[in-house]
C-alpha cells in the first residue's frame, strides 16, 4: 500500500508527477476557510505533508498519527512548533541555502532603492512631475563607502555583506550568536556588541529567524541608538521588529528611512501607515521570489520528503 502524501501548496508540474508516482497524494494548491476542513481530514491518514505559508498549528498534526515528516519549501520554521516535534519524534525539513543569493539581491536591492530613493522619484517621473533637475530635498545618500552592521552573520548574512564590501566598498560590522572568522577573514568584518552595531551602522540590517526570544527584538530602545541619517532594512522576519515604534520612528524622522520586505502581519494592510511614509521601500515579501530560486526550493523540499518516507536521512533537517 502506498504512503499517502499531503500536498498544500502548488509544486511544479513535473515535481507534483514524481510525488504521484510513489505515493497516493492528496494536493490544494493553498489552505483557506473553503478547504480548510478537508485539508485537516486528509492529514488523518498522511505520512508525509509538504508545503509552504501556512502555520501548522499541534491540533492539526494531533489528527495526524502515521505522519512521520514535514517538509517546508521554505528556509524558516516558526510555522511549526518545534518542541511539538521533538516530542513526538517527527521529522521537519526545510531548504535553506537554494535562496541564499536571491535573497541577498533582494535585500540589497532595498538598500539602493531606500538610499536613492528609487521608489518615491520613479513615481514622480510616472506622475509626471518631473518639471526641471531636482532640487536638495529629493536628493538620496551614498551607499559606496558606507557602514553596514548586521544583525547575524549566517548564511545570507554572509552573503549581503559580500556584496556590500566587494562591490561597494562598505565597512562591515556584525553582532553574531558567535564570531564568524570566515567572514573577518574574507570581509574585514568586525564583530562588535549590539548596542554598538545600532549606534554606529549607516544602514543596519537585522537577518535573524523569528523565535519567542527574538520576536519584536527590535524596537524604541533600538531605533533611537541609530544615527538620524541611518536607514533600517528588514526582509528577515517581520515579527522581530515593534513595527509602531518603527512607524513613530519614521515618522518623527529619528531614523532616515526604511526598506522593508516583510511586516508583521502579511499581506501588508492597505491602511498601513508604512504606505504613507515616503521614506519607505515596502516589497510584498519577495526575497526569494525568481523563477530559478523557488523551482529550487521546490526541489528541495521533494527531495527531502522522498528521504524522509523512504527511511533516508534528508539533506537539511530543522529537527
């Protein structure tokens, strides 16, 4: 009898033929209230669930007694709870790596964008309020030459400050869980306390996985260490930033400007008040978002469960 698999989120075609071809599946392109019922009943005979975007709450996995592996196509886990896991000794994938480098475009692209002002002056251009060369006050900053502090040196942390000290000739800092020699050694990077990396960043870049200690990590205390003139990037979590003292800081001009790709509810409200700042680059969570990046991930994530079902041990395992 074939291992049954559940499927909530839309894979390739040809990755959707390989999963069908070992196993019974049962497939929703995305969970909502109209298949929310049958999504949790199909869980009940499941040995195997992929997917993406959708918290998976301890009442939907306790209607789920033959599973045996989770596989996300995504690299963060907190739409799990991981000591839920541990308990009942199930295995949890994830696919970190595959989008190390379209992240970090992405979230250099925020960097660019937020200190030129890329947005707010394209816009005027398609307004058409381009009248005459711009004066002072819609003059953007220097990136080149810049000081970048990241809050957690990982993999794509990594990857950020690379592009910004070979391609931009930006000083690197950090605060890390530990120091990263590698990319001292490579970078110059120079890790420094917490307080200091707020204090003395031009643009400051948290990279951190969202988790009950470091979830709104970020906020007054923060954004009022930081220099009038900095800029704050965010396209890690959106739950690890107080986003109202992010807006009041914003607002009240204690920090220059924001380029965000996450928030703390998502999507974004169309009556956040962020929409109203023009000091704001808001993308619709997309760090990962290229064709090349997420059929990645995708494939991944079936490798994963494949190896889970067939007794293997999968290549990246969250738990």
């Amino acid at each position: 009898m074939k291992q049954h698999v559940v499927v909530y989120k839309s894979l390739p075609a040809d990755l959707q033929d390989r999963l069908e071809s070992e196993f019974e599946v049962t497939s929703f392109e995305s969970i909502n209230a109209g298949n929310r019922e049958a999504f949790i009943a199909a869980l009940g005979t499941a040995h195997g669930m992929i997917g993406a975007s959708l918290p998976i709450t301890n009442d939907m996995l306790d209607g789920a007694p033959l599973l045996t592996i989770a596989s996300t196509i995504s690299v963060g886990v907190d739409n799990f709870d991981l000591a839920y896991f541990r308990r009942r000794g199930l295995m949890l994938a994830h696919t970190p790596g595959v989008l190390n480098e379209a992240t970090a475009d992405t979230i250099f692209s925020l960097i660019l964008a937020s200190a030129r002002r890329i947005v707010e002056l394209a816009e005027l251009v398609k307004a058409g309020k381009w009248t005459g060369s711009i004066g002072e006050s819609l003059f953007g900053v220097n990136v080149h030459g810049k000081t970048l502090g990241m809050l957690g040196m990982g993999r794509i942390g990594s990857a950020v400050a690379r592009r910004a000290h070979h391609g931009f000739g930006m000083k690197i800092i950090y605060h890390n869980t530990r120091p990263n020699p590698e990319a001292e050694k490579e970078l110059a990077a120079t890790y420094v306390s917490r307080e200091e990396l707020f204090r003395q960043a031009d643009f400051v870049c948290p990279m951190l996985p969202l988790t009950p200690q470091t979830e709104r990590t970020i906020g007054a205390q923060e954004f009022s260490l930081m220099k009038a003139s900095a800029i704050f990037i965010n396209a890690s979590r959106g739950k690890i930033v107080d986003e109202a003292a992010l807006i009041d800081a914003l607002r009240k001009k204690t920090i220059y400007g924001a380029g965000l790709d996450v928030f703390e509810k998502e999507p974004l409200s169309a009556d956040s008040p962020l929409l109203q700042l023009p000091n704001v680059v808001a993308l619709p969570h997309i760090g990962s978002a290229t064709h090349e990046t997420r059929r990645a991930m995708a494939e991944l994530a079936v490798q994963n469960l494949i190896d889970g079902l067939r007794g293997a041990q999968p290549q990246h395992l969250a738990v």
